[in-house]
C-alpha cells in the first residue's frame, strides 16, 4: 500500500468517525489519532506512522504492548471461556496476589473500571461511617461518576471547601456533598477535618496527584488527622497501583491507607479494576456479613473475567522479578533530567514535574505545588510542544509520559533527538 492510499484510507476513518462518534473519537485521544498496532514501547498508526508510545493506553501497558507472556496467558485462557458472571480461579489467584501486595488489602471486589472502583470506595465509606460527606482534593480525578467530577479541572476555581462541578448533568444536590481542599496544604486539610468530622464519611486523595508529588510529611499528617477522628482514608491508585512499586504509592511513600482503588497494570490491558482494603470496611459488600441496612449491592457483568484475570496475573509476574522497577526508574530518571537540561540550555521557564515512572512538563518558571499552580502554567505552549513531538514520532497524551518497562536504549535516544528538535522550533518561534 502506498504512503498516499494509506493516509487517504485514515483520512476516510477520520470521517467515519466523525459521522457516527459524538466528537469523531472515544472522548479519549483527537479524532485523527487512529492507532492499529503496539510492540514493546513503540505503536503505529493507521497510516504506518511509527512512535515511541508514552501514551501506553492511558498507563495499563507499563510491560508494554504484546508482552510475549500476558499474550500467551491470554491466547490460552480465550479458548476456555471468556466471562462466566462467576468466580473463577483466575479471578481468586490475582485478587490473593493484590492482597499479598498492597499493605492496606485484607480483601479485594472486581469491578471493571477505575471510575466503578472509585465510586465504590467512596459508597463503602459512607455505608462503614454512615455519613455522606466525602473530603477530596482541588485537581484530584477519581473518574466519571457524579461524585468525583467535582472540582477535578475547575477553570474558575471557588473558595475552599466549595465543589465546582466539572459536567454537564450533575445533580446540584452532589456538591452539598462533597468539600474540597488544596493538596498539599495540611493545615488546610487538618482544618476541615476538626471542623467537619462528624458530616465527614472518607476522605479520597490520589496520593501522587495526577503530576504532583506529596510534599514530604503531607500524606503522614493527612494519615494521621483521619485516624484521630476514625475517618476511613481512601488512596486512589488507580494510577500508581503497581507502578511506582509493587505495593503501590502505599509501599513508595510509606503511608497506609484503610481502602484504595486499582486499576489500569492490575488488568494487564484489560477491563479490570478493584476495590480493595480493610475486612471491616470490605464486609459490607458481602450480603451475609453485612446488616441488611448495611449491605453495598455491587455486581458487574464483567467483573473478574478470567481474560483479564489472566492478563492481570502474567503482567504482576513479570513486575515480581528482579529489577524491573529498577529499571523503569532509571529510564524515567534519564528522561527527566534530559527534557530538564534542554529546556534549560534554550531558556524556556518550565517545570519537569512528577516521579520518574510518570512525569511532564509545566512551562512556567514557578514550583508547582497544588492545582492552582497549574493554572499559571502556559498550558498553549504545552500544546504546541505535544504537537511538535507527535510529528516527530512521539506519542502522548496531553499530560503524562508513562514510562514502561519496555522503552529500550532506542526509544530514550528518540525521544531525547525528538524533544531537542522541538524545543529548537519552540524557541526560534518565541
């Protein structure tokens, strides 16, 4: 196939998408990102274009693509049975190994979604407490539910503790429930707690929030405040599951939640996500343990599929061997201090932010602290700068470098060509 029927037969898939797609994509990535393959660390695109993928499906391939051992996992569990809507020994053995790994799991629940396992943290606080009220943070994403979609990106942000919401078709009623406080700031934090713990039934934190690292002390004393008052503590690791280290942000940062959510590595690229945390928390959703009154009515079609199950198991397998985090640290540390250095020597203000496995730059030349700092940053500029790296063949979101256990000696020096050349354009445009 040609390079011109190629890009006229993604030019058409465009179209269709934007005939029958609200927007001409899945709300995710822009229409005209159309990706057909991934190997290791690299993916191509419809039109054969290839890319080192930062990307990496919104984090769930930190092995990278077509791992050989998570597709033979999956290659043999595909002819067996792909979802029964009942237990399966899959499902058992990856819900035994996150206990075995996170330090706060007495006890897991499947669901298939980060945005479902967040949204039933929070539904099984408010049952363990009953209380309604959730503490969260100003900047924080807990998925799509009416709950969490407040204050997650506010462009006018309101005076603490008051929620904005950040959809359409978001009952007014949902921000009586939720407050809201600056990450980061404990004095805040510890404020709001002493004067609303008894309306309080959890509090939720990305303990590494989106790209900003907890100043040192911040979660300890956040930690601390909640257990005072008995308040369940809620880490959502939907993202920092298994990514920072095996045990998550919790084993990183040295601080114990009482639940946390998990997603994306822990399904291996599948639909999967969980639930898991404290027995006494946990029990409510067991109809038998639980005091009717009590009980958290939960079940999902696809929850525990044994595909993903799978998936799950061969991908924490191969996080279990000897340095793999090693690894991904220190190509994300390369990384890091590279874009750092380059910016420097062109004289751009910016902001390399974030931990080695998860990073990004902020053009501005102020320390970036908490949600509001991010509103100062040249948010066009970040734009500009994702643009010019895609038509160099790097692929990211528009905030995030996921750094896998895959991106090899070749994809670091691409990367590093890629970001010196756009800078070049950037400064020469400045």
């Amino acid at each position: 196939m040609s390079v011109q029927t190629e890009i006229s037969t993604i030019n058409e898939l465009v179209e269709q998408a934007k005939r029958v797609l609200p927007g001409g994509s899945f709300g995710n990535m822009p229409a005209e990102v159309i990706l057909k393959e991934g190997k290791a660390g690299r993916i191509w695109d419809e039109a054969g274009r290839e890319y080192v993928d930062f990307l990496l499906g919104s984090g769930p391939m930190f092995v990278g693509h077509n791992h050989p051992e998570v597709t033979a996992a999956v290659q043999s569990q595909v002819p067996l049975g792909t979802t029964f809507f009942a237990n399966n020994r899959h499902g058992i053995a990856l819900a035994e190994a996150v206990c075995d790994a996170i330090p706060c799991a007495d006890q897991v629940r499947f669901v298939c979604t980060g945005t479902e396992a967040d949204l039933y943290a929070m539904r099984a606080v408010r049952a363990f407490r009953k209380r309604d009220k959730i503490l969260k943070f100003e900047g924080g994403y807990h998925g799509m539910s009416d709950y969490a979609l407040m204050s997650t990106a506010p462009k006018r942000p309101s005076n603490f503790p008051r929620a904005v919401p950040d959809s359409a078709g978001i009952p007014k009623s949902v921000q009586d429930e939720m407050l809201i406080a600056a990450f980061n700031d404990i004095e805040m934090v510890e404020s709001l707690i002493e004067e609303q713990k008894d309306e309080l039934a959890g509090v939720i934190v990305e303990p590494f929030q989106r790209l900003i690292p907890p100043k040192p002390g911040f979660l300890q004393a956040l930690r601390a405040v909640t257990a005072k008052h008995g308040i369940p503590l809620i880490f959502d690791e939907v993202v920092t599951g298994f990514r920072f280290a095996y045990g998550g942000a919790q084993e990183y940062y040295g601080v114990t939640p009482d639940l946390c959510s998990l997603g994306k590595i822990v399904g291996g690229g599948f639909a999967l996500a969980a639930v898991a945390g404290r027995a006494d928390i946990m029990h409510h959703f067991d109809k038998l343990a639980a005091a009717e009154e009590d009980f958290i009515f939960q079940v999902g079609t696809l929850s525990g599929n044994p595909v993903a199950a799978v998936a799950g198991l061969a991908t924490l397998g191969i996080l279990k061997q000897p340095g793999t985090y090693e690894r991904v640290f220190a190509t994300g540390r390369e990384l890091m201090a590279a874009l750092s250095d380059l910016l420097k020597k062109a004289g751009i203000p910016a902001q390399v932010t974030g931990e080695p496995p998860l990073f990004d730059v902020y053009f501005t030349d102020q320390p970036i602290k908490d949600y509001r700092d991010t509103l100062k940053a040249d948010g066009a500029l970040a734009g500009r700068f994702n643009r010019l790296l895609r038509e160099r063949g790097i692929m990211k979101g528009e905030s995030k470098y996921y750094v896998s256990l895959a991106h090899d000696r070749g994809d670091i020096d691409h990367t590093i060509a890629a970001w010196a050349d756009a800078i070049k354009q950037l400064k020469a445009a400045n």
